[in-house]
C-alpha cells in the first residue's frame, strides 16, 4: 500500500489516555494499516500522582517522565507542540509547535485525549501570584521556590517578612492538594533544622478547601484519620473556606482573615482543556459528550476520551454517571478506544468501556497514607505500602520503576539535602505562565484559518 493512501489516526495528548491509546496501536496495527501521529509538547510521558514528591524532592523529577521514545519500537510520528484547534467538517488539526509556528494536520481519524488545565475562578490577584501543581517544570519551580523562602527568611532582618516567608498556603483539599501540602510540608520541617536562625514555630502550613469535607471520596473515617495525620504535624484545615483575594505578599480567604504569604499553591480542581470549546461539540460540565464507545456522536472517525471527555460509567450503571478523570481510568480508556479505532478501520463492531474502580490511595509522606483498595479502609505503614505499590505498578517502564524506588530508599535512608536546582530566575514565574491557556482559538478562527491555508494551497 502506499504511504499517501494510508489512513492518518491522529492522537492529542500524552498523558495516560493519549499513550496508552498509542501504544496499543502500534502493538496491534501491522505497518501498512496506518499511520499514528502524537501531538505533545514534549515527548515523554508524565506521572501526574507523583509530582507532590518531585516538589518535595523525594523523587527526582527525571522519575517520573518516562520517555516516549525509549522503545525501540516506536514507530509514531510525534509533532513537538499543541493542539490549538480543531475543524471536524474539514477533519483539519491547527497545531502550534514548540517555536509557535502554527501548522495544521490533516487526519481520517482523531484520538481526542488533550487532558485537562488547572481550575481557576475570576479570583482577584490568583493567575498573578498562584503557582500551580499540573506539570513536572511547576513541581521543580515549586520546591525552588519553598526552599529560597527558607533561605531568605533566615537572611532577613525584618520579622514581618520573615513572618510572611515562612507561611505557606494550599488551595484545594482533594488529592493533589492534601498530598502537595503533606509532602512539602515534610520538607520544610526537615529543612529548618539547618537554619539555626529560624524559629520552626513559624513555619505555618495552611490547606484550605471550599468543600465541608477533605478527600470526601475517601469516606468520613479515613476522611478524618487524614486530617488528624496532618493537624499532628501542624497542617491548620480550613473547610469551607477559600480564597477571596491573592496579592504579591498577602492572601484574604473568603472568611475574612489576611495571611501573609509568598507562597499561594492552587489545586482546587481542574477542567477540560480548552482545546474542548474549539470544537463546537456539545459538552457535559465542560467535557466532550461521547458515548460509551467514547466516539462523538454525529462525527465519524472522532474519539475522545480522559479528563476531555463525559465517557459514561458503565459500572455504576446510573444513566447519568460519568467516569471521574483519573489516571486509572485515562489508561484503560486509551487501550479500549485504540481497540475501537481498530474495529473502525477493520469494519468491525465498537466496545463499550466500562471499568470498576479498584479504589483510592493517598500517599502523605514517611509512613503516613490513607488508601481504599477494593474498599478495604487502610492507614498508616500499611495503608503506605499500598499506596507506593501501586504506583510503582503503574509506571510504564521497569527503568522508571529502578530510578523511582531508588529514590525512595535514597530518601528514607540519607534524607534531602535542601538543594535548589536553579527553576527559580529572577523573574517571577506563576499559575497563568505554565499552561498557555490563551494559546487557543474559537471555533470561528479555526474555520477561518483551516480555509485560508486551503485556498494558498489552491
């Protein structure tokens, strides 16, 4: 067959969904079937549930991004960039590569899998001065950023900065939240100890979320033994509670109170990347309504799937259950619609997905965690043990498996040594620069820019 005359399946996005979808492509479609092509900004393959431990340097952030080139089997063409737009009618991706150029991809069939961004709200000062917990460059600027905080506050002479130096505070009591602020947490409270300077009273974690409960997925007993681990060290909760106003050197919660602080980290929730509305599809609480087949309806050839998508949760069997966007289930999402993909170029009939959840584990640092496999309730070392397995399990290559619990020993046995690796310029960095959330286009520029291309061409 020749190369022009094979069908093009396109995939956006490299997270869980967009790699295994890829992967179980090449593994099942013979080299003249078709041609895959990935579009991500960067070629390896993060593992979001870690990053509170690259933060925390408990892992280094080399762990957790496993490349996507390492097989030497690898056979996708992979376009450095991100998808900015696309035209279903003209079945036309506008993509803009890592230089900004803007190109477009034409495709027979698209892999919808571009995840989600951070969740933010029309909250005074927060794009301005919140850092962000969604990528491997924001985990390492983050721990940067804690670390100089030390360092600073034990080379001021003015207590109210130094006051404001060492508060810290955490937005968001879901798992990225609760994990992100136990783990740093840890680090400052070894870390003082090699500034004789400071007073460790004033190291002040707080961790506030809008819900009245923390993790309420977890259930009410390990809800709470989670918050108990966490006031143990010092953590202050607020429930209930969130942000009103974020300034430079200050952040006012919503009930009145004014912490000084340099460090706001936002976690409270994400949402569909904007690469959803560029389509002008419907939607469901902002993600792409597909069926459990995970095709969208009235466009053949259309695959969505991830944090983009409402797929259906079959195993509920609600009618109005959607899968809630997690790693465990963007990675058997991604195996089933690259089986549907499959089905559809081989004229063969579609599979639902459905999957049950094997449960919930949060790693809190040392041997503290709460976990929820199968619905057994677990806490502490055991519940710890569950936890870290887990995600060892997880990791695609037994490289990254090495190196991750290499750090994990290295850690438990030799501890940090407070280093900072340089993330932190001069020039302030925060939630609204990591994402590039402005980068896409409307639905009418997409048209327009896919049918100016088109008549250069003619």
């Amino acid at each position: 067959m020749n190369t022009v005359t094979r069908p093009r399946i396109l995939v956006v996005g490299a997270g869980f969904a967009g790699v295994e979808c890829v992967r179980r492509l090449e593994r099942r479609l013979s080299l003249d079937e078709a041609d895959v092509i990935l579009v991500t900004p960067v070629a390896y393959q993060l593992y979001l549930p870690l990053l509170p431990q690259v933060a925390s340097g408990v892992l280094t952030p080399q762990s957790i991004a496993v490349s996507l080139r390492r097989s030497k089997k690898y056979r996708t063409r992979i376009i450095p960039g991100g998808a900015i737009g696309v035209d279903l009618r003209a079945k036309v991706c506008v993509i803009r590569t890592i230089t900004d150029e803007i190109v477009n991809q034409p495709y027979d069939y698209i892999v919808l899998a571009p995840g989600s961004v951070t969740r933010t709200f029309d909250i005074p000062g927060l794009t301005d001065n919140a850092f962000g917990m969604k990528s491997l460059a924001e985990a390492a600027y983050v721990r940067d950023h804690v670390i100089s905080q030390l360092d600073l506050a034990d080379a001021s002479h003015d207590a109210a900065e130094r006051a404001s130096r060492l508060q810290f505070v955490v937005v968001g009591g879901g798992y990225a939240g609760t994990e992100t602020a136990a783990c740093l947490q840890r680090l400052t409270h070894a870390a003082v100890k090699r500034y004789p300077r400071l007073d460790p009273g004033l190291i002040r974690w707080h961790l506030i979320d809008i819900a009245p409960k923390l993790m309420p997925e977890l259930g009410d007993k390990l809800g709470r033994s989670a918050q108990d681990i966490l006031r143990r060290r010092g953590i202050e909760i607020s429930l209930g509670v969130s942000i009103a106003k974020a300034g430079p050197e200050e952040v006012t919660f919503t009930d009145g109170r004014v912490v000084p602080t340099r460090t706001l980290i936002w976690t409270a929730g994400v949402a569909a990347s904007p690469l959803v509305a560029t389509l002008g599809a419907e939607t469901v609480r902002g993600r792409l309504s597909v069926t459990a087949e995970m095709t969208l309806p009235g466009h053949d050839g259309v695959f969505a799937l991830g944090d983009a998508a409402a797929v259906p949760d079959m195993a509920k069997g609600k009618e109005d259950a959607v899968c809630p966007p997690t790693a465990q289930h963007a990675m058997r999402q991604g195996r089933r619609v690259a089986d549907n993909v499959i089905a559809t170029l081989r004229n063969q009939p579609l599979a639902p997905y459905e999957h049950k959840d094997l449960g919930l584990v949060v790693d809190l640092g040392g041997r503290d965690a709460v976990s929820k496999p199968l619905g057994i309730e677990l806490h502490g070392l055991p519940a710890q043990v569950v936890a870290r397995s887990y995600h060892w399990s997880a990791l695609r290559t037994n490289v990254a498996k090495t190196r991750v619990i290499t750090n994990w020993v290295l850690n438990a046995v030799a501890g940090d040594d407070f280093v900072r690796t340089g993330f932190q310029a001069r020039k302030a960095v925060k939630l609204k620069d990591f994402e590039f959330t402005d980068s896409y286009l409307t639905p009418e520029q997409v048209r327009a820019h896919v049918e100016e291309a088109r008549s250069k061409e003619s």
